[in-house]
C-alpha cells in the first residue's frame, strides 16, 4: 500500500462517469484514494476547509474535476500547497473548452497541473499522481514501472495481432 493518499474531488455526482478512468488507474495500481463531492461555488467553506486540512490528512496531491467554468482545482490549489491536478470534464455547450480554459489559465502564483479534456485527461490525472507519489515511495515506483511495461506489451501485441491478420 502506498505511503501517501490521492483526493479526487468533482464538482458535480454527474461528473462521475466522465472521471472513473481516474479511479481505475488509482485502484489498479493501489493507491488510497478519497472520492468526494464538492463544489467551488455551491460548497466553498467545505472546498476550503477540505483543502486546507489535505496534507495533515495524509494527502500527497489532489485531484479536482469539474466542467463549466472548472473553478474547483483553482480554488483547492489557493487553500493547498500540495500539488492539484485538474481535470476539465468534458460537457455543456463548448463540449469541456471552458472547463480547459478555465482549468489552465490560473493566475501566476497558484499553479494547477491540467490534463486534457475527456477520458485520456482523467487518466493521465491518476497517473500524474502516481508519479507524485513515485517520487518518495519505491513500490509505487515499481507499480508505476510495471504499468508502462504493460501499457508496452499491449502495444506490441496489437502490432503482432496485425502483421499477421494482414494478407500480404
């Protein structure tokens, strides 16, 4: 089990099924993981008060998600000094571009980390975690490790299974 937890938090319950490919890679790989419900501007007190008790919580680094206007992983990383990690969740009228925009143009001074919109863009989130975790955890290190070497073999399998369904 890792030294360290991952918070992922979302601004909204329908945000969920745009952000389980987080939660897969975090469980797959053994990492303690806190999921919660929270957003910037309907709940900013428990916003801020989760972020800024976090790292006394055992967190290593936070992951928020939200779409629209995506203040959540901006207003987590004002009441945090652990690493952030937003994920723009893909929605609404502009189809996640807002969310981005919003997640990516933070102010100099509170940076957030920002991953890409849709399932690519959560999984990447959990990994990019990991690799925070990695830093300071040998085994997470090594699940990290075997991870990509998976991710490697899937690759060339896939090749394999082609060269030789192709008529040549």
């Amino acid at each position: 089990m890792a030294t360290g937890k991952i918070a992922l938090l979302m601004g909204s319950k329908s945000d969920l099924p745009k952000i389980e490919g987080a939660i897969d890679v975090l469980q797959e790989l053994d990492i303690p993981l806190d999921v919660h419900v929270m957003s910037a501007h309907r709940t900013p007190e428990r916003v801020a008060e989760f972020a800024e008790s976090a790292a006394g919580n055992g967190y290593k680094a936070i992951i928020a998600a939200a779409g629209g206007a995506a203040h959540l992983a901006g207003v987590v990383a004002a009441h945090t000094l652990l690493p952030v990690i937003g994920i723009p969740v893909e929605g609404g009228a502009l189809q996640g571009l807002d969310a981005l925009l919003a997640t990516v143009q933070m102010p100099g001074g509170i940076p957030v980390a920002t991953v890409g919109i849709g399932r690519g863009g959560a999984k990447n989130a959990a990994l990019l975690a990991i690799h925070i975790l990695a830093i300071e955890d040998s085994e997470v290190r090594q699940r990290l490790k075997n991870y990509r070497s998976l991710q490697r073999d899937k690759v060339i399998q896939a090749d394999n299974e082609i060269q030789s369904s192709i008529k040549r």
